[in-house]
C-alpha cells in the first residue's frame, strides 16, 4: 500500500464527504489537483456490492489520490470483515462505515442510519473490522433517528465503537428523520446542533472526532476546529471547489498546488487523457468540474459548453481548451465593458 504523507493537524483535520453518485473516482482525482493534504471519500460502496459485484469497477483508484478512505454500508459483522480485507488489498487508507445515509434503500438493507438505533450491533461490525485487517476504521453517523433523544443515541454510538477500536468518529450534526423527510431532505431540515458534538469531543478528548453539516467555508471550518479535530464538507465544495484550492494554506501551512482555477483544470488535462485514452466519457470527468468558476464572469459559458458538448460521442480535450477560451473571452468582455 503507498503511504500516505504525513497531515499537519492529524489526518481527518480537513476532508470531503462521501457523496452517492459524486465523489467518484474521477471527482476524487480532480479534488486532489486542488488539495493534497484533504482526505477523500469514496462514494458508499455496499458489502454485497464488494463481495459479489464488479469489484474492480468499484474499488480501483489512482495513486494519486492518497489519503482516501472507502466508505463501506452494511450490518454484517462478517461480511464487513470480508470487504475491508479486499479493500486493504486495494490500498485505501481508512476504512469507514456509514451510519448516517437515510435513504429507503438504505433502511430496507439494514444500514446507514437506521443503524443508530442498533449502537450494539455496529460495535461489533467494527471490532470484526479491526480484527481482520490493520487499517484505521472509522465511523460516519448521525445524531439519531426519528423520536430517539440526541444526546442518548450519540453517546450510545460514540460508546460503542470507541469501546470496538474505532479510530475516530464523524458526526453529521443532524438527526435523520426516516419519516417523513426525503434524503434531500434530511441534509438540511433537521436542525444543526454543533454543541452536542462539542460536548462529545469535550467528553473524549482522547479519541478523533470530526464535525459535518452546515459547514460552507474554511472559515467556518477553522471556528470548529478550535472544538473538535476534523472538518468535513460535502455539497459545498463539490458545488464551489475553487474552496478546495484554498485548504492547503489556511488550513495546513502549505502552498496551494495550483495558482487558479483555469490551472487546476490545465493540471487535470493529463489525467482525463489518459481516462479518455480507456474508453472513460468526457462527460463522466468535466461534470465534476462544472462549479468550478462559480461567481467568475464566463462562468456560466463554461457551464453552458461542457453540459453540452461533453456527453456527445467522441468529445475529448478539445471541448475543454473551448470551454476555457469561451471563459476567458466573456470573462474580456466583462471586463471591457466596465
């Protein structure tokens, strides 16, 4: 396995949810221009998926993408064991398990956050992880469920795969209500409650535990981090990820990697390439990218251009190169213009 370099701050100091259907291999690569020292997250892979799917599709990643953890779902003691081992032949960093995605397909698998009510049942998933193989396991949850009381249903869980060896803990500072809301939902009605995560860290100050949800900038990132030991952000750096190139600097002392946004995507050419060169759509790569000049003038023509010439057949680099000269041009004429 290639070691990961060594994070100022601890290693889950800053990183990047996993996101179904977004943080792809191809996503996880692009992040990595931008940062070095984010730890990313696959999407959640089930244990089924793992043992009886197309595993090489679902686990493969670059190198370069060093530290990435795999976010696992599933209950089974056994079979999560199975698949962190296969996962620990693929070289990941961490191994996580999800115990706050509220989907229906989820609940009905008998994972993700429906697991809160079951703190028992998810210790032993992760003493059989760490049982079986060395890397870190570490956990993703929710406040609670539904009617369950916060406080008691985070300490509960926090209790028990702590008592299980798990390396740290993530919160999303949200309950999930099972009823009643959507998953789209549950990211943004039920209330924040930063302080109830607090008090956990306050209680374990011995034991990594990262805060999720709600956070929007690394200056929000830095206010917490005077609480716990990690920040995490989803949806607000996939949809803005020029907030990824600032994260090396403000949040670990380091360069950033690339001096702008048009370099991070000149600095993503070779790899979608060499994608493209496998048979990978254009369209699977620069969607990751379309947020990228958020609130730039010609960002929109970016947008405009790659939604539509990147799914047609046989697009390749030259649709970028045209996407970024559309940028730079309406970006000179907004600038003439004032």
């Amino acid at each position: 396995m290639t070691e990961p370099t060594t994070i100022p701050g601890g290693p889950h100091r800053f990183s990047i949810a996993p996101m179904m259907d977004w943080t792809d291999r191809h996503c996880r690569s692009f992040h990595r221009v931008l940062t070095r020292h984010a730890r990313l997250y696959t999407e959640m892979v089930t244990t089924g998926a793992i043992l009886f799917g197309p595993r090489d599709r679902l686990l493969s990643f670059s190198p370069a993408e060093h530290p990435v953890a795999v976010q696992l779902g599933g209950s089974d003691p056994r079979d999560l064991a199975s698949a962190a081992r296969i996962c620990t032949d693929y070289g990941y960093d961490e191994i996580n398990l999800n115990v706050g995605c509220p989907s229906d397909r989820v609940q009905n698998g008998r994972f993700g956050a429906c697991l809160m009510r079951e703190p028992a049942l998810v210790g032993e998933c992760v003493a059989a992880m760490v049982a079986t193989m060395p890397l870190p396991v570490t956990v993703k949850c929710r406040l609670g469920v539904d009617d369950q009381d916060p406080r008691e249903a985070l300490y509960a869980m926090a209790g028990a795969v702590k008592a299980a060896g798990a390396g740290a803990l993530i919160v999303h500072a949200r309950k999930a209500w099972l009823q009643g809301l959507s998953p789209k939902d549950n990211r943004d009605i039920p209330p924040l409650d930063y302080g109830l995560v607090h008090a956990l860290k306050a209680d374990h100050p011995d034991w990594p535990i990262g805060l999720n949800g709600g956070v929007l900038s690394l200056g929000m990132a830095l206010e917490q981090l005077s609480f716990v030991d990690g920040v995490m952000i989803g949806r607000a750096a996939y949809h803005n990820p020029d907030l990824l190139r600032h994260v090396d600097p403000v949040l670990f002392g380091t360069p950033a990697p690339v001096g702008g946004s048009a370099e991070a995507v000149e600095a993503f050419l070779p790899y979608m390439a060499g994608q493209l060169a496998r048979g990978v759509r254009l369209h699977d790569m620069t969607r990751h990218l379309l947020g990228l000049f958020a609130g730039v003038p010609g960002a929109r023509l970016w947008r405009r251009h790659l939604a539509t010439e990147a799914p047609k057949p046989g697009a390749g680099l030259d649709v970028v190169r045209a996407a970024l000269r559309h940028l730079r041009q309406d970006a000179g004429h907004e600038e003439a213009a004032a």
